[in-house]
C-alpha cells in the first residue's frame, strides 16, 4: 500500500480477497483484534515491510495487492510463534502460508530471489526425484545475480559429506515428475480449479 | 367450554414471518373455540384490555394467547384473566416467537406450525382446572453464604432492618479478596480502613451470626422455608475461648506453613491469624503443617495458649439452620498464571500476579508495604504490568473482560510512583476499558501526571537477562516489536469463578453459566435473582465485578429479601403433584423417586396407607407422575389427560 493520507475504506475493500484467504486457509481472519502478539512473538519484524499484525489487518480491510505484493509473507519462517500465542486461537502461520500460494498464483511475489529460490527448488525435485543440493545452489546463485555466495562453504560441505557431486539416484523418478505433470495439467484444466481425484487412478509412487 | 384466542404480532417480531391473521382465522374451527383474533401487541395495556372486553362480552371461560414464551409474559396474561374473573389457570399460552417466528424464516411452514401450536393449546385447555394456591408462612430469617464485601453489604442492610442473619465464610476470617487489597480505585483509600468498619459490624451485631471457616453442607426446602445444613470444618482451636492473643503463633515451631493470605510471598506459621485486622480474630491449625496433627510430637501452642483453646482432638461439626431466603455471594478467584509458558508458568520469581503485588504494596503484607523484589529483596527501578491475563484470551478459555484489571493496574502503576518516585512503570495493554464514574479520568492521570508509560500491545514472552527479565512485545501503534528490561513484571491476572462454584449451584438448584458464573434471572431486568424462588445473588459470583458494583448488589438483594420478608405469609404454586386416594396402590413408588422428599405415608382410617404429598415442599417436577403405575400421582395443570390432548393434536 503506498502511504497515502486517506484509505477510503469502501472503494479499496475486496470482500473476495477476505473471503479467498479465509476458505484457502481455514481461519476466520475477522476473529483478529489486533493485540499484536503475533508480531511481539514473531522473529522477522525487524525485516518485514508489514508487521503480522497489520498483514492480518490489511487482510481484514480486504487490501489484497498490498497484502500479495508485500515481502513479510515471503520473509515468514514459518516458525509458527504467531500461531502458538495467538489469543485468539487463529492459525497466524496458515494465513501466512495461504497468502503466500495466492500471491504466486497472482504472479505478485516481491521477493523475487525467494521465487527463483522456489522454483529451482522444485525444478531440482522434479529433475531428479530429490533435491540435488550441488546443481541447485550453482543455478539458484546465477540466476540471482551473486555467483560466489556461499561458495566457500561447498569444499567443507563436501568434505562432510553434505554435498555430492552426482544427484542421488531414487526409484522411479519419472513417477515423481509425474506429479508435476498432474498438477501442472489440473492446475490449467478448468480455470485452474483443481480437480478432486489428481493421482490416485495412476500412482503407485 | 368457551375459549377465546388471541394471536400476537409482537410488532414484526412474529407477524414478519407468520401470518396471524390466518392464525386465528383457523382457530376458531378448533372445538369450543367460540373467539379469535390477532392484536398488535398483546402484552400493551389496550392489548391486555382487549382480552378482558372479549372475556366479558363472549362469556369466554378460558384463553389462548399466542405469542412469545411464558417466562416472558405468562405472569401478566395470568394476572389480565384475573382482573376479568377467570381463575388464572385458565389460561394457555402457545410460544409462537422463540419457537417459531425467530428461528424460521419460512412463512408457510412458520404459519402452519403456529397453528398446530395454538391448536394444541387450545386442547390442553379444553382440559384445564381451576386451581388455587395456598398461604404459608414465611421464616424470616436470612442466610448469606460468602463473607466477601458483597455478602457483608447485604448482611448489614438486612441485620440494619431487624432480620436474623446467618452468615457462612469458607475462609477462617471475612473480608473476601478486598480484605487482600492495599489501595481501591479510583479514590487511592485504604481498603482496609473502609472494610474494616463493616467487617466489626458483622461480628458486633447481635443479628448477625457468623461462620467462619464453615461450608454449606447441604440445602432443602423452598422459599420461606430452607433448611440449611453448615459443616463448620475443624480448626483445632476452640473459638468460644480463644482470644486471639497470638501467643500461639508467636511460639510456633513450624515456620514454613502456607502463607495463603499473603499468596505466597511470606511463611506463616502452621497456628495463625491471617491478618491483625482479621474478624474473627480467632486462630486456626493449618493441618497439612502442624507437627502435632502429622505424628510429630510438639503441642506447643496447647501449652502456651493462657485460655486452653488448642484441641487438636477437633472434628468437623454440622449445624442446623432454618432461614426463608439465602443470598448467595461466594464471589471469584484470580486466574492462575501457570497457564501462560511464555510469560514463564509461574517459574521467574519477579513475574507475580497482580494480587501478589496488591500484598506487597499492603503495609500489612510480606514486606511491611515496601516495594521489593520477591526473588532478591532489592527494589525495583523497572516495573511492567501484563493486561489481559487470562482475559480476552480464547486461548486459555477465557473470552471474556475481567473489567477490573485495566483499573487496578493504573492505580498500582499509580501506587508504585508514590512508593518509589524513581521508579518507571510501563503497561502493556489492549484496549483500556474504564467505563465507571471518574476511572477513565484516573487511568489519564497515571499517564499525565504521573508518567506511567503506556504501550498498546500484548507481550509475546518474558526471559530472563541477568538479574532482570525482559518483555518482549509490541507497539501496535508504531507497528514496531517493543522490549523493556524489567526488575520486576506484574500479570493482570483475570477474573475466574470460584473454586466449587459448580458444587454450591447444585446444592442450591440455580443455574451457572459455562465459566461458572451464576445466571440470573434476567441479565437486565432481574439482575440478583436467580431461577430458584428465595435464592438471590450479589457480587462477583455472578461475573466479573468491581467493589462499587459487588456492594451495589449487595445491597440490591438486601433489597429483594426485605420486600419478601415484608409479607408474613407467601402464597404456594398450586402446580404440584395430587394422589388420587382411590386409585393409589400403595406401592411407594413416587416416594422413592421424588427428588425433594415432598411425598410421605398418610395412613387412613383402618390402617390403609396411602401416598401423599406435601404441596410446599413439592417443585412440580414430575417425576412422580411419570412413575406411578395406577397413574393416581397427578401433576396439577399438566395432568396425562392434558398433555395427552396435546399430543393427539399434534399427531392428528
């Protein structure tokens, strides 16, 4: 949200934002009055654009491109410290966790190095059926614009035996990418409902 | 028989969603149905008025009316057949709001079971009697369970107007919490110089009689007419001798008794007053610590007690009371902050409750009235207060207000500047919620004129640094993670009903809500009676309260046991349970079943013994009914043949 003097209330309000957080997620996000424990507990205040508390807030005021489009949801943890103290027994972690798909879906995620990081993740997992640490972090590195972050660590990783140089080979990797291919073809069957019966008919994983 | 019947609009509250109109067009194909209409709002005067003209002019011998429930208005339709000369058991309301109009919105289902409801009405009544109750006397004596400042308010207005009081304390002395408190809000007077008077009254009036360290044991009979049973528990001192001279404690050898009165922060002796102020001023044995009682051989305070008070061979005795009207005020407990393992569960020292901190800042408390520190005796220099512990929290299952803690915090905040001028004190809060006369003004002073830091947000956890704990929380305001090094943190720890509260309700046949709260009868309207007829309330047993408000209906139910003490005899409810002499076979079935001892033996003449039951002490439960096999226990005014024409009605 920029920082304007006046937030008319009426005409910003997207009732279906509320009603989408709140049926992805489980949790009454009215049920929130603001006591703010959530951000006294959470350890990532210092770094987010907006506190918990007024995530869970803009939620409530329907305020859905300031809600997707800020970095607190891709920065949470998900330690889940929000959850915990909640007073109010709300799932402060699954809202967080929801906004997070939504904002992905929407193609609004601001922290774009924490997109790529996803992705290469997944594209690692469905290469080769888990993830290749030794390839990812290379690709993750170069598409961020930081080749030699952290390359340090890798002889030491090695050395340990936290990293290899060939993937680890698993059974039926295809099964794996499989999945993708499921979720991919569900994902954009009809206007990206998903259908009820993704895998069972062919999985044997 | 004639009947008439009227079908309320209540307004749009029934007419919005039934169609009464059509209502009483079809009652009046119903049998002996001869009048129906539909009214405005039957419960106004002209609407009252309207039923006594129909009477009048129809020559209606009983009357339907149809509308909400008759806890709501069946007394003022009883009393409108009255004025019009018919026996006010001639009368049938049918509940066609709570039942039907408010839980539907369906207008043809809603109609039609309407008429179905006024139906079987109309068929009940068609087998309705005349009845009429009985005058009894009335015991006026009164008994007060709960020593606490409401208990004590209304034992003094009622001992003030020439009534007998019995009061009952659980604890050994009265006073209840306020007895604990340093300071009230928001005047900043002594507690215990504005209780203390009254305190003395309770045990110097010769109407009142006190006892402490005593337990309802158990309660019969019915308004006018209880009798009481009190375990008065053992305290191993005999009271008529004692006199409180304290050399018992004084020589106690067991030094690390359980200092409840204190809540924790000092040792008591295992024989002890709680407090010099303390009424009775009578001491007791703590057993659990007492040498003696544990097998160890001591007996000290027998030797030195100059009046031969210690008996350590003293048992629990019961005692009897006959009274005609009980006020119940066993007032509350304080949340127990064990609850909350981020604010540490009780486990840090200098994280204390807010009535641990009320003793420290008594001048009788643990530390003389000098603020320290529990773990380390230093002074504090930084003090934070916790709103909202064990309040407003679903999490712990307490979603309610307190509405006490956001005033005793501003005045301890308050009460710490006065004792150490240096000191800084900072309140953690949600809302502020001061809505008495002159509280919010004092909750501005503390933060005006006497600096005390105010920061909106709840505290996510306590740690320790050092010898210091930190609070770590938010400014929901800024919408910044706020810390603050403390010396010491005090917990608002919220309201919760008292301990046994469920236990007492059961003896007393009243009904509590799902924290344990009493329920009166009417949240607004009749705010300190219960549903048990003679039982009334006072204080915060019946919620969250402060002390102007736990006097206030302490007083209010003086009030109330005054104006049923005012009439030397009440009349009976006539709808009770009847044994027909011919058909009763003497098997002794009810008597058995009957939950309030009501029916007993008769014999007649030739020896032949019947059922037969005592109307005053019978509640009209049923029971009886339901049982006895011939069917000749009947319940007055819903007999078999009446509820049985309803049923064929409804199934017709």
């Amino acid at each position: 949200m920029e920082r304007t003097n006046t937030l008319s209330i009426q005409q910003s309000r997207d009732n279906d934002f509320i009603r989408e957080v709140e049926e992805a997620s489980g949790q009454t996000v009215s049920k929130c009055y603001q006591c703010g424990n959530c951000m006294a507990s959470c350890v990532y205040t210092f770094a987010y654009d907006y506190p918990v508390t007024q995530i869970m807030r803009l939620t409530q005021l329907g305020q859905r491109d300031t809600v997707l489009g800020s970095s607190s949801i891709w920065l949470c943890a998900n330690c889940q410290a929000c959850t915990t103290r909640c007073p109010q027994n709300i799932d402060v972690a699954q809202v967080m966790e929801t906004l997070r798909v939504m904002s992905r879906k929407a193609n609004t995620v601001s922290q774009r190095d924490i997109r790529v990081f996803y992705d290469e993740f997944l594209r690692s997992v469905k290469t080769f059926g888990r993830v290749f640490e030794t390839g990812l972090l290379p690709v993750y590195n170069l598409r961020t614009k930081r080749p030699f972050t952290d390359f340090d660590l890798a002889p030491r990783l090695m050395w340990k035996g936290k990293l290899s140089f060939l993937p680890a080979r698993i059974k039926k990797r295809k099964k794996i990418a499989q999945i993708f291919e499921v979720i991919k073809r569900d994902r954009f069957s009809k206007d990206g409902k998903a259908r009820p019966e993704p895998l069972s008919s062919q999985t044997d994983i | 028989m004639r009947i008439g019947v009227f079908v309320c609009n209540c307004g749009t509250n029934i007419a919005g969603t039934v169609d009464t109109k059509r209502v009483a067009s079809e009652a009046l194909s119903f049998a002996d149905v001869v009048y129906a209409t539909n009214y405005m709002y039957t419960c106004s005067e002209p609407g009252q008025q309207e039923i006594q003209r129909a009477i009048g002019e129809h020559g209606l011998q009983g009357v339907v009316v149809a509308a909400c429930s008759p806890r709501m208005h069946e007394p003022t339709f009883r009393r409108a057949v009255e004025k019009a000369g018919l026996n006010r058991y001639m009368f049938e309301m049918a509940n066609i709001r709570e039942h039907v109009s408010w839980i539907g919105n369906d207008r043809e289902a809603n109609t039609q079971k309407a008429i179905d409801l006024v139906r079987m009405a109309v068929a009940k009544l068609r087998f309705n009697n005349p009845l009429f109750s009985s005058k009894m006397p009335v015991n006026k004596r009164l008994l007060v369970i709960g020593g606490g400042v409401a208990g004590i308010q209304a034992a003094l207005d009622c001992a003030d107007g020439g009534m007998d009081v019995v009061m009952v304390e659980r604890k050994q002395y009265i006073g209840g919490k306020m007895a604990k408190l340093d300071k009230t809000f928001p005047t900043i007077d002594c507690s215990s110089c504005i209780l203390g008077p009254k305190m003395v009254d309770v045990s110097q009036k010769e109407n009142i009689t006190l006892y402490a360290a005593s337990e309802i044991e158990s309660i019969s009979g019915y308004i006018g007419n209880f009798t009481v049973q009190i375990r008065k528990k053992a305290t191993y001192v005999n009271w008529e001798a004692c006199t409180g001279c304290g050399l018992c404690t004084e020589k106690c050898p067991s030094k690390k008794a359980a200092d409840y009165f204190n809540e924790g922060l000092g040792a008591a002796r295992a024989i002890n007053i709680p407090f010099p102020q303390a009424i009775p001023k009578k001491a007791a044995i703590d057993a659990q610590f007492c040498r003696q009682l544990n097998g160890k051989k001591c007996g000290v305070c027998a030797k030195v007690c100059p009046v031969q008070a210690v008996d350590f061979e003293m048992k629990d005795s019961i005692v009897t009371e006959q009274v005609g009207a009980i006020i119940v005020a066993t007032g509350y407990d304080l949340f127990d902050h064990s609850a909350y393992g981020e604010y540490g569960a009780g486990r840090y020292p200098d994280v204390i409750s807010g009535i641990q901190y009320e003793r420290i800042l008594s001048a009788s408390g643990p530390y003389g009235g000098h603020i320290r520190r529990p773990s380390d005796g230093k002074e504090p220099k930084d003090i934070v207060f916790i709103s909202c512990v064990g309040s407003r929290d679903a999490s712990v299952g307490r979603p309610y207000c307190s509405g006490i803690c956001c005033m005793y915090i501003a005045k301890q905040a308050i009460l710490t500047r006065d004792h150490l001028p240096e000191s800084n004190s900072y309140v953690f809060y949600m809302d502020i919620r001061s809505p008495g006369k002159n509280y919010d003004e004092f909750v501005r002073r503390a933060q005006e004129e006497y600096g005390v830091q105010y920061i909106r947000g709840r505290v996510g956890k306590i740690y320790p640094r050092g010898d210091r704990m930190v609070v770590q929380g938010a400014d929901t305001l800024l919408g910044v993670q706020v810390e603050v090094e403390a010396d010491l943190v005090v917990l608002a720890t919220g309201v919760e009903s008292s301990a046994g509260a469920g236990e007492l309700a059961e003896k007393l046949r009243i009904s509590y809500d799902q924290y344990g709260f009493y329920m009166e009868s009417h949240p607004k309207l009749r705010p300190v009676e219960t549903n048990t007829a003679g039982v009334y309330l006072a204080g915060a047993c019946q919620g969250p309260k402060d002390i102007p408000s736990s006097v206030a209906q302490g007083s209010a139910a003086a009030s109330k046991v005054q104006s049923l003490f005012a009439h030397d005899t009440i009349e009976t409810n006539p709808q009770v349970a009847l044994v027909n002499e011919r058909t009763c076979i003497s098997c002794g079935k009810c008597i058995q079943v009957c939950p309030f001892g009501a029916i007993q033996w008769k014999e007649l003449r030739g020896g032949i013994k019947k059922a037969e039951v005592l109307p005053t002490v019978c509640q009209g439960c049923g029971v009886c009914n339901a049982t006895c096999p011939p069917k000749a226990i009947q319940l007055q005014h819903a007999t078999d043949n009446q509820i049985l024409a309803e049923v064929n009605e409804l199934c017709a």
